[in-house]
C-alpha cells in the first residue's frame, strides 16, 4: 500500500502524483481521442510565477507553488482559477533552471511545503497563514546537488518527512503540527536528490523508501532506523523520479544513463535482491508508469530508444518509440496522457506488452521555456502547468 494523504477527501489530489502517489487517476468517461485543435480550453490562469511546480487539489482548492523575484510563494486559487491568496515561503532559486519545483501537500486543512533552498513551511489551507517553518537545510546542514531541493513532502499519521542530505540528516521526520523534529537518521552520507519519497508497508513494516544521490534507501517510519538500501548511482545526482512499489518489489529510474533497476524486499527486510538493471531505460523526470504487468515512460540519453513499454518482472523492452522522448506523462481511463518537452499532447492507448499513439495535438508555446510538468486529470478536467500559466482543459465526452 502507497501512501496516503491523512485527511483527504475521496476524489482529491492532495499531493504529488495523487492519493497513493502512483500517478494514477481514477477518472472515467474521458475522450478517446483529441479533437481537432486540442482539448478544449475552459480557463487559464497566468499569474502562477516562474516554476514547474504542479499543482495538489484539495478542500474545493487549486494549490501551486511559483517564484516572484527574489521569493517564492505558494498560491490557492477556486476552482475557477481566482485567486484565493498567496503567501512568501522564503526566497527564489536563481541557480541553473530557475523557478519553483515543489508541489504543496494538503493535509488536515493546512498545506506543507519546501522551497528551493530548504526553507519548510506549514500554512493553513484556507487564508495562507503559516503555522511554522523550518530551514532544514541550515538546521540540519543540509547538502543539495546544483538543481536546488525538490522534494514535494510526504506526510504519515502525524509525521511529515524531508530529506536534507548530507552526513548529519540524510532524512528527518518532523511533528506535522509544530515542526519539531521527532527523529533523524544519519547512518548514511549522502546528497539529497531531486525526488520525492514514498511511504508503504510491507510484512508488516511500515517504511518510507526513497533515492539518495547513490543508493535505493528505506527507513523505519517509527523508529527512523535504515531497514536497507542498494547501490543505485547517479550521474550528476540526476535522480528525480519517485520509487515505485508493488507486492515487494521496488522500481527505480534515473537520467542521463544512470538506468532502471526492480529490486525485490526480502520479508525479514533485511535487504533486497536485485532483479533486473536496464541502462537504456534511463527516465529522466517525467516519470514512469506501471499499467498492467508493463512499465511505460520515456528515455533521457538513450535517443535511438526513445518511449519504452517494458516488462515490470524482467525488464525487457517490448516497444519502443525514438520520436516521443523527454515525456511527462499521467494515467487516467485506459490512456497514457503523454506530453513532450515541447508541447506536444498524446493520448497514448496501452495493451499488454504495447501502446498505440490515438491523437495527438500541440499545445500554446508562450515563450522558449520547457514543458516539464506532469499533467493532473481530475473531475473530467486536466491541470497543467506551464512556466507562469496553468491551463485548464476539458477532457470529459
């Protein structure tokens, strides 16, 4: 079981990647192809700031985080698009890609963020007013790579998670109500990445399982004790994507060759085995999805490969795609929602060992940035974010 959010209401997304942080939509009744020109545009909002934040729904709430200068805040709006409020959590990143990374969780009425530099803040969901905050980068002398702290928080009963990295505190969990510091784990030295952990139980144990800039960790979530980890190298700390987990087995993926590997627990948790590495499935950030008995996701620097289906349990690619490449992608009804670098949106069908491209349209370039923000399909609509503007498209029949 993947985590989920403590107090969510059935149908929300109040965090990365949804409820279970699967990147999975319960959605039904969506379009099976795209019309003509695109999915129908039903509102835009363009104040959002710079960033790639995606956005978490919540409490009849649209949250997101952007950067305004020289800080960044997290935004509310309705479901309209207005704005509701905004509120600083500490300064802009202005190092290489500049712009916000983190998506705000909802929890209990209040929304839980940390920006760029490692400033983590709680703000009451309804006017914006910050509860408290912690710079957990200073108080834990925190050690980030050069793309800045992206880890969008992970929250368990009263628990709330970061990883700052670094010899003294490579995770922390902290008391969700006050942000004080409940444990620390440091039996291991290593850089934060850019990813997000998730939280799941296995034979009984509870445990958060996460990438470090070298390793595939998991940690007890009472205790904080390390139950494991296995080498998982990185070039240039590239590690964006959250793990994967199903009946034991763990998925994880880097960027710039550093390559997929399936580990499988072992029940008295006292490791893993590793089952399969594939180098040439190398994802970089626009995650990887688990639809079946197959993976689908796109390649970084592997281009002659491109999109891939692979198998979950061995790895083997069953079908490939050079031309889609640097995805981002969901999963809602059936479909793959794929959408390039560059704007192109592809409702992509899958069938056991492969997929199928059923339409595809070109979504608005306003200026030279990158689209790399993953899309969110919820209540027959899709939430996308582009730079300082977030779209709003129909998708119901």
């Amino acid at each position: 079981m993947a985590l989920l959010a403590a107090t969510a209401t059935a149908g929300d997304w109040p965090q990365l990647h949804g409820p279970n942080r699967d990147n999975m939509s319960t959605e039904t009744g969506l379009l099976k192809t795209l019309p003509e020109g695109g999915p129908e545009l039903i509102w835009k909002y363009s104040n959002c700031g710079k960033g790639y934040s995606m956005v978490s729904v919540a409490d009849n709430r649209i949250f997101l985080t952007g950067d305004f200068g020289s800080e960044e805040k997290v935004i509310a709006l309705d479901m309209e698009g207005k704005l509701l409020w905004e509120t600083v959590n500490g300064a802009s990143w202005t190092g290489a890609y500049p712009g916000s990374r983190t998506v705000p969780t909802y929890d209990d009425g209040f929304v839980l963020q940390m920006n760029p530099t490692g400033r983590f803040g709680s703000f009451d969901a309804k006017t914006g007013k910050e509860r408290w905050a912690v710079d957990v980068h200073e108080k834990f002398k925190g050690r980030y790579g050069i793309w800045a702290m992206s880890e969008s928080i992970a929250i368990d009963g009263d628990l709330a998670f970061c990883m700052p990295g670094g010899p003294e505190a490579l995770v922390v969990a902290l008391n969700k109500n006050t942000g004080e510091t409940v444990w620390v784990n440091s039996e291991l030295n290593e850089v934060a990445t850019y990813t997000s952990p998730i939280i799941v139980t296995y034979k009984g144990v509870r445990q958060l399982i996460a990438l470090a800039q070298k390793s595939v960790i998991s940690v007890d979530i009472k205790t904080g004790k390390l139950l494991w980890s296995h080498p998982h190298p990185t070039r240039y700390n590239q590690a964006v994507n959250s793990p994967m987990f199903k009946d034991g087995y763990v998925f994880v993926t880097s960027g710039h060759s550093g390559g997929s590997r399936l580990l499988k627990i072992k029940p008295d948790q006292s490791g893993v085995d590793e089952i399969w590495y594939n180098k040439a499935f190398d994802n970089c950030h626009g995650d990887v999805l688990l639809v079946g008995d197959h993976l689908y996701g796109s390649t970084c620097r592997q281009k002659k490969v491109g999109f891939v289906c692979a198998e979950f349990l061995t790895g083997k690619i069953a079908q490939n795609d050079p031309k889609m490449r640097k995805t981002s992608l969901t999963y809602a009804d059936g479909m793959l929602y794929c959408i390039s670098d560059q704007g192109l949106l592809a409702l992509v069908e899958t069938s056991p060992g492969g997929f199928k491209i059923a339409s595809t349209a070109q979504l608005p370039r306003e200026n030279r940035q990158l689209y790399l923000t993953h899309p969110v399909i919820l209540d027959g609509k899709m939430y996308l974010r582009y730079w300082d503007n977030l779209y709003v498209y129909k998708l119901s029949r």
